[in-house]
C-alpha cells in the first residue's frame, strides 16, 4: 500500500503532507532548529513553487488569522521544500509551534496554502528533569545474583496524586533504564511498545512524550508503570551476557499538568510504591512467563487497596543524556490470522503463513493453574516439528498461567520472537484459529515503495524483502529477529540502506541509528562491527566499520538530508584518519579486525585486504563528496587526492593490464566497478570478467553480504543486462529462487540455508529471516523500474528514469512516495514496442532515458532536427509527448527532460521482421 500522504488532484499548487523532522506533527522533540517540509498533490505538467512563505505561530488561532508570531520567514523566492530550517527565536520545553507554507506557482499564483501542523517540544534541559529514578528493592536484590534481571518478576511501580482544578493540557515525558509500560488511571497510555528503546544506555537515553490530558482528572489520579529487562540488563546477543548495562530496571516519568492558572508536576520519587505482580520473567531472547492468577487487579485505578505495596529505592540521576525518541515507536502494525493448526501428538502447530517478528495474542479458558507453553520457531523439521536449534540461545518460549476466570487473553509485553510457528501444548480444549492471532511488531515507519513485474517470483521476492525489513527494523536494523542475535551490525545495514529507504520511510529511523552509530565509535576514531556497540565485540571490519560512512551518505542521496553530513563528518573523518594512520601504504592491511571478508559468499572467496582496500577508497571518494557538499572544498581536494591514490595502490596491487581483479570473483568485480576503482579503459574488460564468470556457473552468484548488492547494478550497468537477469530470476541453487521455491516467505541468511542434497545448514549460524540479501530489492527499483535519484540534486529534487528492461519480462513497475512526493515507473513491452509511464512530482524535474533499439546517430549531429526524422521514418522509432525536452542520444536510449507531470513514451525495442 503506498501512502501518498494526499487525496487532492488538482491543478493548483497546494502544499499537503506538512512534516517536520521527517515526522506528521511529532510530540516531544529535541532537534532545536527542526526542518520543515511539504510535497504536493497536482500532477499538472510543470508545476513548479516559486516561493514559499511559512508561518508559525504560538496558538492555532492566531495561525488561523494569517499571523505567524513565532516566526514568519517571509516570502522566500526558491523551490525549496524539503528540510527548511525554523529560524525563529530559542523555544522552550514543552513549546508547541503551528505552522504552515503558503506557496506560490511557477506563474506567481498563490498563495497556495497547507492546512495547519505542529510540533511539539520536549524537555531539554537537564535541569527540566526533577525525577529520580526509582526501582524495586527485590528486583535489585536478587539481581545481585547471577540470575538475569530479566528472569525476575517484573516491578509494578505507582503513585497517586491529587488534582485540584480541572486539566487544560497534560504530557507524560517517560523513560526506563529497562523497558517500560506506562499507565494512568486504568489506562496504558498510548501504544508504543519495548519503549524507550534500544541506545547505548551509558551514552544516551531516550524518553518519549505523550498526550495524557484525557487520562486525566480533577480529583485523586494513580499513575503506574511495569518495568521490564529489555536490552538494558536482560540477554542481548550471542554472548549469553545480561545485565550488559545496569543490573535492574528503572523508571524517571515526568508528568506536567497544565490547569487554568497554573502548573503541577508529578515526577518519579521515593512517594511512589511498588510490587510485582503476574509478569513472572520477560527477556527480549527467553520470552515472557505470565501467571494470570498473579494479577493485581486495578492497581492503576485510583482507588486500588495498598496490600503488599511497599516503599520503592531512589537513585540520582547521573550526567547520561536524555533525548527525545525522533523516530516512529515499535507498534502492532498487523494481525495475522493463522494458515492452519495442525495437532500432533500433545500439542499444536499453528503455521502463521508467513515469517515474522512479534508474538501471538491467545484467548484460552480452563481451570486455574492450566499452564500453557508457546514455541516459536522460524521452519519445521521434516517430521513436521518446530526447529529450534538455529535459535542458539535465545528459547523464545512464552508461558501463561491461566487464573480460572472464564475467557482469559494473553499478550506479552517485554519480549518479541521471530517466527511463522508456534508450537503450542498445554491447551486446555480445542485451539481453533480464531483463539490465536499473529502480532505483527515493528518501528513503525511508512510503508513509501512498491514493485511489481510480470515475473510471480520476482514479485515473491519483493514481498520478501519488505518482510524482512519490517522484521528486522525493531529500534535498531538488527541481523535477524529470532536467534540470540539481534544485533545492529553495520554491514548488514550498509548493504540493505539503499534497498530499505526504497521500502519505507526509514530517515527518522536511521537518523536515530547514526547516533548509536556514533555512540559506538572507539576513541581511536574505530567505527564498530556492531551499533549499539556490545562491549565485548571489535571495532569495524571491512564494510562493517565502513557503515559509518555509507548510510549517511545514502540517506543524503534519498532524502537529500545533508544535516546528517553535518553531524557526523567529524566522526567519519576520524574513521578515515584511523584508517590512513594504521595502512599507510594505502592498502587495508593492518586493523581489520574481525575481518569477516565477503560473509557468506558461495563457492568464491575474495581476498580480504581487496574488499578492505576497496572501501577504504570508497570511504575517501564518499567523503570528498560530502565535504564539498557543507562546503569544504579543502578538505574535499584532500579526500578526493587519497581516494586516487588509494584506487591507483588498489590497481597496482590486485589488478591485471587485462582488467582481471586478484580472486576473480564476481564480488571483486562488482566492488571494483560500483566502488569506482578502476580506470576508465579497464572498465568493459572487468565487466566481461565478471559477466563471464556468472556465465561459467550457469547464471548463477557467488556473491556474500558485501558482494551481493552491487552484483546485478554492476552487470547491468556495464552492458551485461541480461546476464544480471539470470541471475535474479535464476531458481537454481544459489539462488532467491531457490530460496522461494522452497517456501521462503522472508530473506535467508545463507544461500544453502536450506538445500535439497544437504538439508538445514549448521544450525549454529542459520537464520531465515535476515535481510542482508535482500538488497537485491534496490536493483528491482532502480534498474528494473528504473527509478533513481541524481546525486547532483538529492532527495528526489531530480529524478532519473532509467528503466532496463530485459529477462524477458514483459511489465514492471515501481512506485516511491519520496520527500518531494509520489513518483512512479510502469513500463510494458508489447508487440515489440517499450511503453513508459511516468509519474515526477510537481516542483520536481527529471531525466528520463528512453530504452530504443533506433538507430543512434553520431552523437555530435543528434538534435531535435534527428529525432524529428527518425520518427517520421517510422522505423526505430521514439514518441514522446509534446512537452519532453528531447536532450541528446546514448547507445540505446533516447534521453529527455521533463518537468514535473505524467507522461508517455513509446519506442521500437527491436526492429519488426523485414
Ligand atoms: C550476523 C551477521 C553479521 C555477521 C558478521 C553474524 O552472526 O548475523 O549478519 O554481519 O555475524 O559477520
């Protein structure tokens, strides 16, 4: 489903979908001078803004009569709408701002006006904070054991407060060293989950704010919360470690009440009480054991009883940052009902039809004491059972205890499995699909992309990819979602940005992210393998550390972001300089670390330092670009100087006078072509190489993570289309074919995950849900359909229109609701003839490369005069609409500009028989 965000068609210019920061009308943010944008909904041809003019102001009304009295930036000439800056005075915590743009059109009509947005402060100044963070005296007891926090039974902590007047606004600014679920007055205040996230706790904490006015009341009020473990001190990874950050969970609220003439604040404080209740251990790996007849009735209703209440432990709070949450919450974004449930001997097989992240809701009634248990697991074992042994440590086995009430509904809070089973035994009657629902559960982020062709399996494949996304965008990218894993390792986020920013809105997501990243960088300026960085794990491989500097690059080129650039440089220069001062022949030979190579390549292995070299110089070119573009053009003409000379060591060292790269293999190929190291005239015989090389295997790939996504854009951009076609629509082993065709609802981990000779792969390494391969998806978008961004003017401000087609396939289409609004591809091939339906948003421009089999002319004569007679020939011919600015021939296309609009083209593919 694409979101466009509007639902007006019209001619005029109105601005919709107003944002800031990324987000619709965000509560609670900390960015100090956040940025403001707007698309629009006319498909009209050319429309253009001319000038914007935003108006903000303190109140809805006075925004309403046209004032802007926080800040009015006047008319400013320009098409500028994306990322411009408040410039208003200094606002304060808990300040909202209504805004809204006025624009006008190419032809000065206006103004064109957005309906009014807002956005909201949160706190921040330290000195806004006056709670302390409060815990359960038990849950830090016995966590002075060796036993994980997260097999603790959860705290439930509250206080009581008395309101005197009635309540003109509320917000709730909450936060756990843990995770936390808040409450107010028998109500769970709003619906994020596993809040607030995962961050390198010692670094940075985030809260998140929220709307509570309608929780609350005049009179006596209870607010509540439960704790649990989550990434602070319950198991994260693979090194079996709990308490990787503190030793209990903890909560800091802050709950500001607006009355008529006045202010009260409600913050956690020794006044507050706690106990534990039915949640009697949750871990985000183990799952979540609940024993119903533990309940605590009420306990956040204001007129709760005391029994075994009792006083909580205070603590300080130290110097850590809080920050404001600027990315979309973990939610329920689906339900899934069951496919079937098969019963075997004393359980059932529930099969959810499709891999995901999340758990499932279970209705059950049956005497008090009736224990059932929950499995999750990812495949089935031959036999028909769960296989569990890829899951290493992580049991994700949730346990309910029924209370004997009747109908009774569980759900887990602080815990999350990957799976498409769930093994369930201990039911009490019969289980039928409508007792057992699938909880999808993912950071909510916009779903911006589609892809659809005429190959089924292609189309398999994209749905794959985007699970694989929503599985694994949980607070952090992490690897997979099931395993005792979980981690957000940067090359597995490196090679899938691209893909990702295509599928869903991820700035907001990865801008948070960056921080971790940041966060993670070692002293000697070393990014990591992994962000949140775990203590025991090294600093960055090659294209691990490298991450650092790719993903904000990418987010440059998708949402044209260039703060990002600006808040990370120093980090990447640093990363770069580390780099330089341990290889100071400019090959990466010292300080690769954990050196994983080309991870999970098949049947090809490239040598290290190659890959290492390779995006050293990669590294430096990125940075010489983005030095430029936040104008250092010193700094730039260094990089760019390192990068030759790193690209020239990388010829002299791995490269032949016949273009053959050291290894030969296709990800040594791929990284040399898409990396930009090799001279111009070394290009098409490394193509060959390469193209020959997957011919050799039948079609088939020997790429591993760092490999896999240049692979297809590298044959297909170097003249071997079709091979890069082979490839993907291959359903031979190594294959997503041969993934698919054996039932593959997500992306695995490894091609031979699953093989017919073999079957399961060392179930110490095997996960079926990572999303690493499924960086593919960016080819689907950006060659298939064609659909890309200049880098010269990013966020979409131009768009390329490169579609290539080839395969065989006889449709494809593509549609991106970017930052400056919907574009779309569709093209068909009929009777010979290559139809292209474009869709460029207004105030945006494009390129559009035609696919032709006419006859090129010498490029230096080519002008309309040419196009004019090809068409009148009849043969090889080009139809384009009126308004396409024909601009020059390239071998096989005819290139056009536009403005903005939906437009047709027809070319001959191929020449008809004589
Ligand atoms: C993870 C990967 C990661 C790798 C490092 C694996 O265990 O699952 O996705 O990039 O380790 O090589």
């Amino acid at each position: 489903m694409i979101s466009s965000g509007t639902n007006q068609a019209t001619s005029e210019l109105n601005p919709v979908d107003p944002r800031c920061e990324y987000l619709v009308n965000p509560l609670g943010i900390d960015v100090r001078r956040p940025r403001l944008s707007w698309v629009f909904a006319t498909e009209r041809h050319g429309a253009r803004q001319s000038a914007y003019q935003i108006l903000a102001a303190r109140t809805p009304d006075t925004l309403a009569a046209g004032r802007g009295d926080c800040w009015d930036s006047g008319r400013v000439d320009g098409a500028d709408s994306v990322h411009v800056v408040y410039d208003g005075p200094e606002l304060e915590s808990g300040e909202r701002v209504w805004w809204r743009v006025r624009v006008w059109d190419e032809q000065g009509r206006g103004p064109f006006e957005s309906v009014p947005a807002w956005w909201e402060m949160g706190l921040l100044k330290p000195g806004d904070w006056t709670g302390r963070w409060i815990s359960l005296p038990s849950a830090v007891d016995e966590a002075t054991s060796d036993r994980s926090p997260s097999q603790l039974p959860c705290p439930y902590l509250r206080a009581t407060f008395t309101l005197t007047q009635p309540v003109t606004r509320a917000r709730l600014y909450a936060t756990a060293r843990g995770l936390y679920d808040a409450h107010l007055n028998g109500q769970r205040v709003g619906d994020a989950l596993l809040a607030p996230g995962w961050t390198d706790y010692a670094s940075r904490i985030q809260y998140q704010t929220y709307d509570v006015t309608d929780l609350l009341h005049q009179g006596p009020n209870r607010i509540g919360a439960m704790l649990g473990a989550g990434w602070y001190c319950g198991r994260v990874g693979f090194l079996g470690a709990h308490s990787n950050y503190g030793r209990f969970p903890e909560l800091l609220v802050q709950l500001v009440v607006e009355h008529p003439d006045g202010v009260v604040t409600v913050v956690s404080d020794a006044s507050w009480e706690g106990m534990t209740g039915p949640i009697l251990a949750a871990d985000l790996l183990m799952g979540e054991t609940y024993d119903a007849r533990a309940e605590l009735p009420g306990w956040d209703h204001p007129a709760a009883g005391r029994d075994g209440w009792s006083a909580v432990r205070v603590s300080d709070r130290d110097q850590t940052p809080l920050v404001a949450d600027r990315a979309e919450p973990v939610r329920v974004v689906e339900e899934i009902a069951p496919r079937s449930l098969t019963v075997r001997d004393d359980h059932v097989i529930v099969d959810m039809g499709q891999l995901m992240t999340g758990w499932v809701r279970l209705r059950a009634a049956g005497p008090a004491g009736t224990r059932i248990q929950l499995r999750f697991a990812e495949v089935l074992n031959p036999d028909g059972s769960i296989y569990t042994e890829n899951l290493r440590g992580a049991a994700q086995t949730d346990v309910v205890i029924l209370r004997g009430a009747g109908d009774e509904v569980f759900e887990p809070r602080f815990t999350f499995h990957g799976f498409r089973y769930v093994e369930v035994s201990g039911y009490p009657g019969d289980l039928t699909p409508e007792r057992i629902t699938g909880r999808v559960v993912e950071s909510a982020t916009e779903r911006t992309g589609s892809f659809s062709c005429s190959s089924d399996m292609l189309n398999q494949l994209q749905r794959n990819i985007v699970w694989g996304q929503r599985g694994n965008f949980l607070s952090i990218p992490t690897d997979c979602p099931q395993r005792d894993e979980r981690l957000g390792w940067l090359a597995d986020a490196q090679v899938f940005a691209r893909t990702a920013c295509f599928n869903a809105g991820v700035a907001a997501f990865f801008t948070k992210w960056l921080d971790d990243v940041a966060d993670a960088q070692s002293a000697e300026g070393a990014f990591s393998d992994v962000a949140p960085r775990l203590v025991d794990l090294a600093d960055g491989a090659p294209a691990w550390g490298d991450g650092g500097v790719i993903v904000p690059w990418i987010l440059y080129l998708c949402y044209g972001d260039r703060r990002l650039i600006e808040t990370h440089y120093d980090g990447m220069t640093r990363w770069l300089a580390y780099l330089e001062r341990h290889n100071p022949d400019l090959l990466w030979k010292n300080r690769r670390n954990n050196d994983f190579g080309d991870w999970l390549a098949i049947g090809a292995e490239t040598p290290k330092e190659l890959i290492g070299t390779a995006f050293f110089a990669a590294d430096a070119r990125l940075l010489a670009r983005m030095a430029r573009i936040i104008d250092r053009a010193g700094d730039a003409a260094r990089y760019d100087a390192l990068a030759d000379r790193i690209a020239a060591a990388f010829v002299d060292a791995y490269v032949t006078p016949d273009g053959r790269v050291q290894g030969e293999t296709q990800t040594g190929y791929a990284l040399s072509l898409q990396l930009d190291l090799l001279p111009v005239d070394l290009r098409p015989a490394a193509a060959r190489h390469l193209a020959e090389d997957v011919e050799r295997r039948g079609g088939q790939l020997s790429t591993g993570f760092v490999g896999v996504s240049h692979l297809c854009p590298a044959l297909t951009e170097n003249g071997h289309v079709e091979t890069a076609y082979r490839v993907a629509l291959s359903e031979t082993y190594p294959s997503w074919g041969y993934m698919i065709r054996h039932g593959a609802t997500t992306i695995w981990e490894r091609w031979d995950g699953w093989t017919d000779e073999r079957g399961f792969q060392d179930p110490g390494m095997n996960s079926f849900n990572h999303y690493a391969f499924g960086s593919i998806g960016d080819w689907l978008y950006r060659y298939v359909a064609g659909l890309d961004v200049d880098p010269a003017r990013p966020g979409y401000e131009h768009v390329v229109m490169r579609p290539y087609p080839g395969g065989g396939l006889t449709w494809a289409q593509a549609e991106y609701q970017s930052v400056r609004g919907r574009i779309a591809s569709a093209w068909q091939i009929e009777d010979g003839m290559f139809l292209l339906d474009v869709t460029i948003p207004a105030n945006t421009t494009a390129t559009i490369a035609v696919p032709t089999a006419a006859p090129t002319p010498d490029r230096s004569t080519a002008d309309d005069s040419t196009l004019e007679t090809l068409n009148a020939d009849g043969d090889g011919q080009v139809t384009a609409p009126e308004d396409a600015r024909f601009m020059r021939w390239e071998p096989g296309r005819a290139v056009y500009a536009v403005d903005s609009g939906r437009y047709t083209f027809r070319s001959r593919l191929s020449t008809p028989a004589p």
